[in-house]
C-alpha cells in the first residue's frame, strides 16, 4: 500500500459488469482531475489469441478444461510486480492485449495478440486496474497486499451467465452454444481462483436481480438495473469511514441488510459509487500531496 502512489484494483469475472464500475471511476477521475494509469487485466495473459485456442483445444483432448480464468494462464506475478513496483516508484512496466481494430490503430500490432513490454509514463496520480485477478492472494502471489482500494463485482451467477452471453452474442458475434461451452470451460477457474478474491475486496457490489433468471440460457432480455438490487458490502466499516446514516439518507430506497450492507434499487448504482467513492480518492489525494509535499 502507498500513499504517494495508490493502486486501484477493480476485479471481476468476464461479463460481471466491471466495465461499468471503470466509468464510474472515469467520470470521478475526470471531475477530481486525477491522471490514473488505466491497466487492463487481459494485458497479463501468458497467451496470445491463437496460442490460448491451441492450449484450449489440447486441453479438451486430454479431457481437462483450461480458461483464462487460470492462474497458469496468466502471468500473475509480472501483475504484482506491476503493482509493486508502482506503489514503490509511481511508474511500472506493462503492455498492451489487442482485442480489435481500434487497439491496433493505437498500439500497431494485430488484434489477438500483446505488445512489447515497455516503461509507463511517470507523471501519473494513481495506478487503476481493471479485470479478473486483481484480488488474487495465494501461497506465492499476493495482489491484495499492493492495493489500497479493492473493489468487486460480482453479480448472481445466473444475471452473470446472461450478461455475459448476451454480451458475446451480440458484440462479439459469437453462437450462444460457443459461449455457453466457455462457461462450462471456466467453471472449475471460477470456483477456485476468481470466488475467492470476493473475500479479500474492501467494498463489493453484487447485483440481484427481481425478475426470473432460473434458465440464463434461454433469456432474451438482461434484467434492467430497475429491475434489480444492488448488495454493498463493506469489508472493514472503518477503513473507509463509511457514513451509512449518509448513504441511506441520500440513496432513496435503500436499507441495511446487515451492519456491513447496504441494499440501494440497481438504476442507483451509479449515484452510490459516486457517494461512495469520491471522498475515497478525494482523501487518497490528499494524502499523496502530503507525502509528496507539495
């Protein structure tokens, strides 16, 4: 943990919904005028597009299921150093995943694959990382230790499965039956290295949803933030200074589930991260400028 250079960690499984938590930071970011250095969670994969198919395709012949979710599917400790060595130094080595067209415009290289690591530019006010590992704590690897703020989302599973295969199907022009055999594919990874992490998370949000998703493969629609709740649990009520008479004052509907959570209507979700996180990084700042000096 650092006061002069925090680290952001935002964790969350592939279609979860930690995309919409990252423009929740933007926005606060671009309010506070706060530079982050944005790391994308893919950028650690130990595999290139068509070298992860060929280990997924070897792995099915030997009747063992192999995803992204793995921790030997990616390279975990270069993503603690990264943290580390920014908490330390304010700057770190990364690279880039190249997902599509747009990525290799910015960065030259051809969709599905990395580019060359390199140095990120100083200057920067704060490290924020976005994706599935950044909770991740083992015998040898330990995220949580680097992180000052960690946050989860981690909707039901069925509202997750939904998500995420509306979200392939219709984005990334996938077949439902593709999609649904990656689920399977990364179910035993979930379990074991991405549940976990939901423990050690500072504040998580879990989205609920209040219409019927008993048979995520067959929904047509995703169930909208009004027709949802969102579960907030904070870790340590402390740490933070969380003003819970606050938030239920400010959030209309919503009510204690438990002396740690706080239960808002979905379509607020966006408002409460506001409330939430924004004195948060307000005082991060304001303590870097104090160690810094300046």
């Amino acid at each position: 943990m650092s006061k002069k250079h925090p680290v952001i960690s935002v964790t969350g499984s592939s279609g979860a919904g930690t995309t919409t938590v990252k423009k929740a930071f933007e926005h606060i970011f671009y309010r506070l005028g706060v530079n982050p250095l944005v790391v994308e969670g893919d950028s650690y994969h130990r595999y290139e597009r068509a070298e992860m198919q060929a280990k997924i395709a070897e792995a099915q012949k030997e009747r063992r299921r192999f995803s992204h979710f793995a921790i030997e599917a990616n390279v975990l400790e270069a993503l603690e150093e990264t943290f580390r060595q920014y908490g330390e130094t304010g700057t770190a080595r990364l690279r880039y995943y190249i997902h599509n067209e747009e990525d290799e415009r910015r960065h030259g290289c051809p969709p599905g694959t990395l580019t060359p690591w390199e140095t990120a530019p100083p200057g920067t006010d704060l490290l924020f990382y976005e994706g599935l590992h950044g909770g991740v704590k083992t015998d040898t690897l330990d995220m949580v230790r680097y992180t000052d703020l960690l946050v989860g989302v981690v909707p039901i599973l069925n509202l997750e499965w939904i998500q995420k295969i509306h979200r392939d199907t219709a984005q990334r022009g996938y077949k439902p039956m593709d999609v649904t055999d990656t689920i399977l594919r990364r179910m035993e990874d979930y379990v074991k290295v991405i549940t976990p992490q939901f423990s050690e998370t500072d504040i998580n949000f879990q989205r609920v949803p209040l219409v019927d998703t008993s048979n995520p493969f067959i929904a047509r629609d995703v169930p909208t933030p009004e027709e949802s709740l969102v579960i907030i649990r904070f870790n340590d009520r402390h740490k933070f200074t969380v003003d819970f008479r606050y938030l239920l004052a400010m959030i209309k509907d919503s009510f204690m589930s438990r002396y740690n959570s706080i239960v808002i209507p979905g379509g607020m979700m966006g408002l409460a991260m506001e409330i939430i996180f924004r004195p948060i990084i307000e005082k991060m700042m304001e303590e870097r400028r104090e160690a810094l000096g300046s």
